[in-house]
C-alpha cells in the first residue's frame, strides 16, 4: 500500500503498532512514496526481502555467479561542480557535514534478482525487479524496549597495508564519525531515555566483487516507554532521514542536498525495515541499483566537510560501486 501523504503513513503506522499488526515498510528519502504491506498480504506483492535471515522467499543462491560490473562515472568536472556548491555551504557554516551523492551508469552481466539472491549484506530488498538494495548499515533496532541505531562513516579498502589503523587515525574521518554520532544521540534523545554510546568506532569487513573493503560504525542505545509500539511512526519519522546520509544540522544540510545533486534520491538512502508486533528491525538503503529502461545506475557517494579532498571523495564514490558477491 503506498500513502502519499507522510502524515497518514505515520498515523497508519503507529495503528499497525497498537494493533501489534506486523509489517513491512519502504520510505524513500524525500518520503514521497513511503509504501507499508501486512506480513500476511505479502505474498501478493513483487517484492523480495531479506532482514538479518528474515525472508518472503525460499533461498536458493547458485554460486559462482561471476558478476561483471563495468562502471562509467560521472566525469570529475562535474562532480568537482557540486562539491563546491557543498564546500562553500561548509564554509559559511550552513553545515558542518554534508553527504553528497552521484549517479553511475553501469553495465552489468547479471540480473538484478540473480544479485539479489546471490548477494551476502544485512538488508536486501528489491523492488518490481527495478530498485535492488543490499545494505550493510542497520538504521534503527528495537528488541524489548531497547531502541539502537549504528550508523556507519568511513570506507577504506582493506588490502591497503595497515588499513585499520589508517582510517581510525584519519582526523578527516573521525570528526565525520562523531559529528554523525553526537546527530544520531539526538536524535535518540527525542523518543528514548538513557542514550548512550554503546560502542565508538568499530571495523566491519565487506566482500565484493572486486575487493574486501573495511566500514566504521558506533553503536548508540536507549530505553524506549512501554507504550512505544502505539508509536512506532512516530519514532521512525522523528529520525528520518538516516543522519549518516544526510548531515548536520540535518534539515539545512538537506537543503543543501537537494540544491547540490542533480536529481531527488527516491529509495535511495531512504529507509525499509520489518516490525513483527512488537520488535522492529530496519536498514538505510545503500548500495543501490536502480533500473531505467534498458539502463542500470548505481547510486553512491560520501560524508563531505571542511577538510575533505575532492579527488579523494571522488574515488570513494566509485569505490561504493559494487556488488556483495564472493
């Protein structure tokens, strides 16, 4: 069921929870066409998840898959373009991180459902055969009460020699990281009790087609009221969009977004997630191929602030652009 209208799908969410309805739910980033399907009506629905093993299809990988992935960037002069319209935001103090996003064409050999099932990420969710996410960062987890968000800042390429501890002491990429944590705190702060950070900065390792890469994220927790299941819309909307792919401040930096990329995200680094009557299991999605006609195009990109290196954000953009498949 798609609602257009944000207040309605918040209102329809937090009846689900009252009712302990379980369901499913999809909202874009600009949260234009947020969609939400009973558990129990799914199987009339194109669409295929995958939540931490928590799944609407019998799972049947047929390895080796042998993807081919050929990337075409943006040229550099244009991404130079709205790098600078983002810096000069930073420098006036509009932000102090923005996280900027690009589309690449790309081709591929395979089909999005063969990725889809053959993908190893967190979150897969594929849309109509046409939106395909495999997402390694978890956005928000509620388990008895407890409510949990882990965002993640800071990619490296794990074959690099001491790549661990190159991007832990990166200064670049530590003031990023805690800008992002101390957002998410807040953001916590306005539906939860005793938010802390429960983990600073810890490495998880990626595999993909083409490399091992190495991630950072925090873990911040807090204690939810009991009634929040009559609230679970409410919560979510209070958090969106995902700090780590907007900024800080977060309403500003989106203006900024909008301003500095060249078309509205749709599901891109929107948010999709399961609530089973009473806990609640969602991820931001990232890593993301979209289908236009005959075309693919990855959408990918990173955090931006006063120090960053254009050249060096421009490769991490295309470094994003893969496929979790060994």
């Amino acid at each position: 069921m798609t609602i257009t209208n944000k207040e309605d799908f918040r209102k329809r969410m937090n009846d689900m929870g009252s009712e302990g309805i379980p369901f499913l739910f999809v909202i874009d980033f600009e949260m234009k066409k947020p969609v939400i399907f009973p558990i129990r009506e799914m199987t009339q629905h194109p669409i295929l998840f995958d939540i931490n093993g928590y799944r609407n299809y019998a799972y049947h990988p047929s390895k080796p898959l042998n993807v081919t992935l050929s990337k075409f960037p943006t040229p550099y002069e244009e991404y130079e373009k709205s790098f600078k319209r983002v810096r000069d935001h930073l420098a006036y103090g509009n932000s102090f991180l923005v996280n900027l996003t690009c589309k690449t064409k790309i081709n591929i050999n395979k089909t999005l459902k063969d990725i889809f099932y053959n993908s190893q990420a967190k979150y897969k969710l594929l849309i109509n055969e046409e939106y395909l996410i495999f997402s390694p960062e978890i956005f928000i987890k509620i388990q008895d009460g407890t409510i949990a968000s882990y965002p993640m800042k800071g990619t490296i390429d794990a074959g690099l020699p001491n790549a661990e501890k190159i991007i832990l002491d990166d200064k670049k990429e530590l003031a990023e990281h805690v800008t992002i944590v101390d957002l998410i705190r807040n953001d916590l702060s306005r539906v939860a009790n005793k938010v802390h950070v429960e983990r600073f900065r810890y490495i998880d390792k990626i595999k993909t087609n083409e490399k091992e890469l190495l991630q950072v994220s925090s873990e911040i927790k807090g204690n939810l009221p009991e009634d929040y299941p009559k609230r679970i819309g409410d919560i979510l909307f209070s958090m969106l969009p995902a700090g780590s792919i907007s900024g800080a401040p977060k309403q500003k930096t989106v203006e900024i977004i909008q301003e500095s990329e060249y078309s509205e995200r749709g599901y891109f680094t929107g948010v999709f997630g399961y609530f089973d009557g009473k806990d609640l299991d969602s991820g931001v999605m990232i890593r993301y191929i979209e289908k236009q006609g005959d075309d693919y195009y990855f959408r990918s990109g990173g955090g931006i602030t006063v120090n960053s290196n254009p050249k060096t954000e421009y490769q991490e953009m295309i470094d994003k652009i893969y496929v979790p498949v060994n």
